[in-house]
C-alpha cells in the first residue's frame, strides 16, 4: 500500500489546491517543498510581491494623486529599497502562514526538500540535511512552477544584472534601467521603476508590446509611460550586455549602445523540471522545461498529473488553482466541470490592464460584425473623487444577437472591475442586462451603465438605418 493517496511536488497556486481538495474528498495527501519556498514561486518571487511592491510604490510616490495635487506631489521624496521590501516581506510572511495553516488545517503532510522520481510511484526526497528517503504515492502531481529564462550570453550577477526574481533584492533604486522584454512582467516592472523615477528603456525584438490587448489601450499605456520618460525600441535585439565599473552598458544589434545603472532581463520563463529525473517516470520535458498534458491534466502516465505554469499558458496563477483542483478531482473519480473558456486576463502595470473576450483586431480577423460602446473615467464622479481621468472601459457587442464579445479595461481597478463582464458573459446575458441595472453611486462600475448605453445609442443607429 502506497504512503499516500496523492502527492504533490510544489506548493504554490496550483499544488496547494490539488493537495486541499484532494485532502476535502478524504484522501491521504502529501505536499513536497523547500521550507524557504513554502506557497511557491508566486508567493516568494513572482505574483505576491510584485505585486505588493507595486502597491508601495504607488502609495510611496503619490503617483495616483498628482492630477490632483500637481505633478511635484510625493508621500515621500527619497525613497529606498527599505521602504518598498518592508511591505513585500510583511505580505510573504503573513501570506505564507496562511499557507502553512491551510494545510495543517486539512492533514496536509508537509516535507521539507526537493523530490525526483525513483519510479512512477516513488520519490526520492532530500530533505534539507541532505538524507533522502522514499515516498510513494497512488497518484502524483507535478506542481513545480518554472523560473525566469536567462540566456546564455548574459552574465548575470544579481546587483547590475538582473532576472525577474532577483529584481526584487537590488541593493538601491537605480537612477537608469533597461529592461530586455516588453511582456507582461518585463511592462510591469517599467511601469514601477519609472514611477520611482528611474530613466528606463524598453528594448523589444517585436513591433509592439503586449499584443494580446486592446490596440486602444496599449496606445494609452504607451502614452503614460512616455509622459513618465520611458523610451522604447521595439524591433531591437541585444547583442550584448556589458559591465563597468560604473554602470552596464547594453549594446544592440542595430549598434545603438544605452548606458545604464542596472539591466533586467525578462525574456519568458523556464519549467523547473531538470532535477525531477522525469525519464524515470516515463516522462519528458519540452526544451523550455514544460510537460505536456491532456483535458484532465494527466500526462502521458494517467495516474501522473501537472498543472500550473509547469504545463505553460497561461501561466496564470488563477487558472493554476483551478487546473490543481480540477487534476485533484480527476485523480479521486470526482465529478467535475471543464473549466470555462472566459478566462479573464489582469496585468499590473500603472495604470492596470485587465480585459475578457477577444478584441477589435480577433473580431475583424473572424469576420464578426461588432459595436463599440466606451465609457471614461472622467466622465464618472467616482473616476473625478480618485484623480483618475484616464481609465476607460470598452464593451464590444454582438449587433445580431446583443451579447457581449469582450470587454477591455484600462484604468484604476480595472482588474476588480473586469470580472461583473466576465459574469454577463459568462451567463450568455446581453447589453440590455447592464443598460437595465443599477449600480451603486459613485463609483467606477458604474462605467458598464454608461458603456452600454454608448453602445445601445449606436446599434439604435444602426437599426434606424436599416428601416
């Protein structure tokens, strides 16, 4: 008889869920980590504490507020890498004995240590004393996460020469910055430096960034961020990243060279699969570290699962919870429901980005006739009360049938505000359903009313036209 039901290797997002909702339907479940890594990369290195940095920038600075107190307006003038990582480190900490606590809560065994594979039922854990000792399980999940990819050619040395995770460790604020890679945390981090009052340069190989969103919004973002003195230099590649004694400096192919205090890379992220010995398992890896899975997140070995970033897009801590519950419930005879196709998309930068659906350009792509209905901030008491006159929503609407096809948001929560069009569309519900309702008074949901509205007026049009 196995020592456990189900074990999982890793323990962020998308293992603490399987390890829970396997231990809710009775089984005997286990979780492997190291002590230090407890709630995963997303906790210690990635979604928690970018994203509570952001927040301390964004209160240290004031950005927020100057439309309303001038633009020289700061909480604090001088502000340091102390200022901004003590509300990081507080945020983990909590974070990770909440962690902790749900898995005591529910008979969750914790090992502390890495696992790899003896067999397809066996793992070999070295615990942090350096012993191993064998655990086999009925069922295993892979829930390992992945870490920032670093090219060869770079010699990164975590104080001038930085990945996304040791970004958050610099020794000081850097007066210049380039970042390699306009995605979505490559954006995130330009967004924050340069509201720290870093000079920061984006260097990206493609055309443009962020290619997923709205046209409409990038455009606004890009704006935002000129206006905060980042320069971009899209259809640039790196050749080299060089170090002085007074700075780097980064040499393109194009043969422009920007000297800066520090570089970071963000250049896509990279499985954490090397050390599992999967080939043991009857298992393999893509070269970018990530294995391949089925519905169900099974992979080529039924009664071993992967979920989370480990199995690539989207890479999205949300959907890793639902795919480690979904994996839980598959390997217990559970019956349980596909996840649903509307997923909703949120990134941080300053202003956030937050959109469901597809967008103008997929629509034209698929010959889907379409209307546009936009509210702005500026236009909402609420968006006047919080500074903030540059948010916008966008409703895109099915002429045909009045269903909404994607909804774009861009502005101050803007990833809260999206998920009230991710429910209409997920119920089938129509712009008359929010053209009807009644929302609280003031405040920034109130821009569905007004978005469907300028979208109700224009069909109207289209319909008068017609007759």
């Amino acid at each position: 008889m196995p020592d456990f039901d189900m074990l999982v290797l890793g323990s962020g997002p998308g293992g603490q869920k399987a390890a829970i909702a396997a231990a809710k339907l009775g089984r005997r479940v286990a979780v492997v980590d190291r002590p230090d890594m407890v709630g995963g990369v997303s906790l210690h290195t990635g979604t928690i504490p970018s994203k509570t940095l952001r927040e301390a920038v964004l209160y240290l600075t004031g950005l927020t507020q100057r439309d309303l107190y001038g633009q020289s307006y700061r909480l604090k003038e001088n502000i340091t890498v102390a200022d901004l990582t003590t509300r990081t480190q507080h945020v983990v900490s909590r974070e990770t004995d909440v962690i902790r606590s749900q898995l005591s809560r529910n008979h969750v065994a914790l090992f502390a240590g890495t696992g790899r594979f003896v067999d397809d039922h066996t793992i070999a854990l070295r615990e942090i004393t350096g012993q191993e000792r064998l655990i086999s399980a009925e069922h295993i999940v892979i829930a390992t996460g992945t870490r920032p990819a670093r090219p060869d050619t770079v010699e990164f040395d975590g104080r001038t020469i930085l990945d996304s995770d040791n970004v958050l460790t610099i020794e000081r604020v850097p007066r210049s910055m380039v970042i390699v890679g306009a995605g979505v945390i490559g954006m995130e981090y330009a967004c924050m430096f340069a509201a720290l009052g870093s000079k920061v340069t984006v260097v990206e190989k493609r055309a443009g960034m962020l290619d997923m969103c709205d046209v409409e919004v990038i455009e606004s973002l890009k704006y935002h961020l000129r206006d905060l003195a980042v320069t971009f230099r899209f259809g640039e590649t790196v050749s080299a990243v060089e170090r002085h004694p007074r700075g780097t400096l980064t040499v393109l192919a194009s043969g422009k060279k920007i000297p800066a205090d520090a570089v970071m890379y963000s250049a896509g992220r990279q499985g954490l699969t090397d050390e599992l010995d999967l080939d043991k398992a009857g298992l393999a890896a893509d070269r970018r570290g990530r294995i391949e899975v089925d519905e169900h997140y099974r992979t080529s070995v039924p009664h071993i699962y992967a979920v989370g970033d480990v199995i690539g897009f989207p890479a999205l801590a949300a959907t890793s919870m639902e795919q480690g519950r979904a994996a839980a419930y598959h390997a217990c005879g559970e019956p349980v429901g596909r996840m649903h196709h509307l997923q909703p998309i949120g990134i941080y930068t300053i202003p956030e980005i937050s959109f469901v659906g597809r967008t103008e350009d997929q629509l034209t792509e698929d010959s889907v006739p379409f209307e546009v209905g936009v509210a702005r901030y500026r236009e909402l008491a609420r968006g006047q009360i919080i500074g903030d006159a540059h948010g916008m929503l966008k409703l895109l609407v099915s002429p045909e049938d009045r269903t909404l096809l994607g909804v774009h948001c861009f502005g101050s929560g803007a990833t809260e505000l999206i998920h009230i069009g991710q429910s209409v569309m997920g119920c089938g519900g129509t712009v008359d359903y929010l053209v009807d309702a009644v929302f609280n008074y003031p405040t920034l949901a109130e821009s569905y009313k007004v978005a469907a509205l300028d979208a109700t007026n224009r069909l109207r049009q289209l319909d008068h036209i017609g007759d």
